[in-house]
C-alpha cells in the first residue's frame, strides 16, 4: 500500500524538522572560559555562574576550559585581548564565541547570558576563524622556537667573558695548590653547581619580581618597550666592544665588562675560599658569592630573558625555561673543567679565551638584536 499524501506531507515535515535540528545543533556558540588554578574569581565564575547556563541557555553553547597555567591557553587569550583591545588585569575571562570577551566576575555576572542570546541570533561570528587557526598554529611553532632561544641565551651567557676570565684565574689558583686529576674535576663539579644554583635563585626572584609588576597592562608595555630599547642599545656597545678589541686586543678597551673593583673583589674571595681547610666546602661557596658579583655583568642577557619570558604564567612551563637556562650557562664552564682534567695548562687556557673574546662579543651583539626583534613581535603578537 502506498502512502497517502498526509503521510507523505509529515514525513517531508520530520526531515526538514530533523535537517534544520542538525543544522542547528552543528553550530553551538563557543564559550571560553579561561581560569587560573587557585584563583578566587574564578572558582566564582566555575561554582555560581555557569551552572546557571544549563538553566537560562539550554543547549544553545558548547564550554571550554582553558588553564592559563598552559601557555597556549594564555597566548589564545592574548591574542583575543590583542584583537579587541582588552587590557583588563582581571584574571578571569570568558570568551563568547570568537567576538565578545568578558573580563572579571562583575562583567561575566552582568553580561554573559545576554551575549549567548545576542551570539545565537547572529550566528555569524565577527572573530576570522581561519586568522584564530593561523595565530594558534603560529603559537605552536612560537612555543618550539623559544625552547631553542632560551637554550640559546643560556649558552651564550656562559661563555660571556666576565665568566671565563674569573674562570681561568680560578683554575689557575687551583693549579697553584697542586689540585689536579680528578680533585680538580670534583671542584670543577662543585663549582658549576653553586654557580647553577645560584644564578637559577636569581633568576626565580627576578622572574617573579617582573611578572608581578607586568600583570599590570602599562606597566607591562613600558617594561617590554624599555627592554626592546635597551637590548638594542647593548648590540650596539657589543659589537663596538668586538671591533675595538679586534683592532687593539686590549681588554680595557671593552665597555660592557664587569668593573676592575669588582674583579678585584672576585679574585679575593677565590683565595680566601681556597685557603679554607677542606676544599670542597670552600669551592661551593666562591661559586655562590663569584656568581652573585658576576651577575652585574651576566645580567645583560639573563634580564632581557626573563623579560621575554614574563608572559608565561603558572610555575610549571617557566620554571623549566629558567632551568634549561641555567643548565646551558654552565655547560661552558663544565667543558673547561673537563679538559683542566685532561691537562690542559692555564696558559693554553688565556690564549684561548683571548681569541674567543671577539667571537663570544658579536655572538651577544647578534642575540641582543634578535631578542629585540623577537619582543618586537612578541608585543604585536
């Protein structure tokens, strides 16, 4: 029996009914919600206010949770406050479906369902969805790419030298109390070891200092474009530095060098360190107090660093920068130690240090220009 033309009508009425429910149902508006772990406010927003949605906007969004512990999750929603001109310390957003962004508890309270209604009755959404893929994909590779400048910077600060120089001097003491073979390896050890744990100490109070102070949005500008400014200003004194030592190879010639009063104090605790009955002991404390002098002059590359990375937020991610930079400043020193244990005398060691000055200069002049460039984009990220 065929159908009758009633049935017909219904059944043509149940697929369009059913063509326009997929329709409909493929297209949720998208709510972000970026949070912080611990984060007052946002366990506001999480607990009070979207629990509500399921109540006033039943089945009308799709929610998404993103930590800004991650550091995609926090480079997604730069680039929203960068597109809609957001600069808004609050540290809990909600994002309406690529087009509206909501910062702290007060605004999300007043205005998030009003904007889910007003994003459903206009479904196209003023956020380019291609340029969002773009940005993330660009995210991704942004992230591979700063592994390798930090590891980079780190590397590049520890044949920086003011630390080679106080380096040589201090193999050259321990070469004069006869330390040798694998005692002169054990301190070579020691030594990098202070040297690594203090540098990493100085670079977590400093990196927590300037991300306290650039979670405010001017602040954070003035610092980034004072940075930019200053990193440019040492290329050019870097590779000043280089070619008037390469025409002189005189080291009083150099500019941005840690001062003769200081190296002067440098040299006197190594010897009052190793005058100390057990070496060992004594080696791990010239390596703290020689490192924290040193900084003056490593600091020029170790600041600018920390402030490229102040946008990382949560302690996971940028802790492991700071120790992937702090492993690379010391393999330098660890490689000197290595061939001091293969014999190689102190001579050979100031002869080399000498020719390596000028390299070593316009290897830093080249990293201040393109960490300068690098923040430059970053700001315009």
């Amino acid at each position: 029996m065929f159908p009758t033309k009633r049935v017909k009508m219904q059944r043509i009425l149940l697929l369009v009914l059913l063509l326009l429910g997929m329709k409909l149902s493929a297209v949720p508006i998208q709510v972000e919600f970026f949070f912080r772990q611990g984060c007052t406010q946002c366990e506001m927003v999480k607990h009070d206010i979207l629990p509500e949605l399921g109540k006033k906007v039943p089945g009308k969004y799709k929610l998404t949770f993103l930590n800004l512990a991650e550091a995609e999750n926090y480079l997604r929603l730069v680039q929203y406050q960068e597109a809609f001109r957001c600069d808004s310390n609050e540290p809990v957003f909600i994002v309406v479906n690529y087009e509206t962004i909501l910062a702290g508890v007060g605004e999300i309270r007043n205005r998030l369902f009003n904007e889910i209604e007003l994003a459903a009755l206009n479904p196209q959404s003023g956020f380019d969805a291609e340029g969002t893929r773009k940005a993330e994909l660009l995210s991704k590779r942004f992230l591979k790419f700063k592994w390798m400048g930090v590891a980079i910077a780190g590397l590049i600060d520890g044949i920086n030298p003011c630390v080679f120089s106080a380096l040589i001097f201090f193999i050259s003491l321990l070469a004069a109390m006869r330390v040798t073979g694998r005692k002169i390896l054990m301190a070579g050890v020691v030594y990098c070891l202070a040297c690594f744990l203090c540098y990493l100490a100085i670079g977590f109070g400093l990196f927590s200092f300037l991300q306290e102070i650039s979670s405010y949005g001017h602040i954070r500008s003035a610092l980034e474009y004072g940075t930019v400014a200053l990193l440019i200003l040492f290329a050019v004194i870097t590779l000043v530095d280089a070619i008037r030592y390469l025409h002189s190879h005189k080291a009083d010639q150099i500019v941005l060098q840690l001062p003769d009063r200081l190296k002067m104090k440098v040299h006197a605790i190594m010897h009052r360190g190793l005058s100390y009955r057990y070496l060992l002991p004594g080696v791990f404390a010239v390596g703290l107090l020689v490192t924290v002098i040193e900084s003056v002059c490593t600091g020029q590359i170790y600041l600018p660093t920390l402030v490229f990375l102040t946008r990382e937020r949560g302690i996971g991610l940028w802790s492991i920068y700071l120790l992937l930079y702090n492993f690379m400043f010391i393999v330098p020193l660890l490689v000197i130690f290595f061939f001091a244990w293969h014999g190689s005398t102190t001579m050979a060691f100031i002869r080399w240090s000498k020719r390596q000055v000028v390299y070593s200069k316009f290897l830093m002049g080249l990293f201040f220009l393109a960490m300068a460039f690098l923040m430059w984009l970053l700001m315009n990220f």
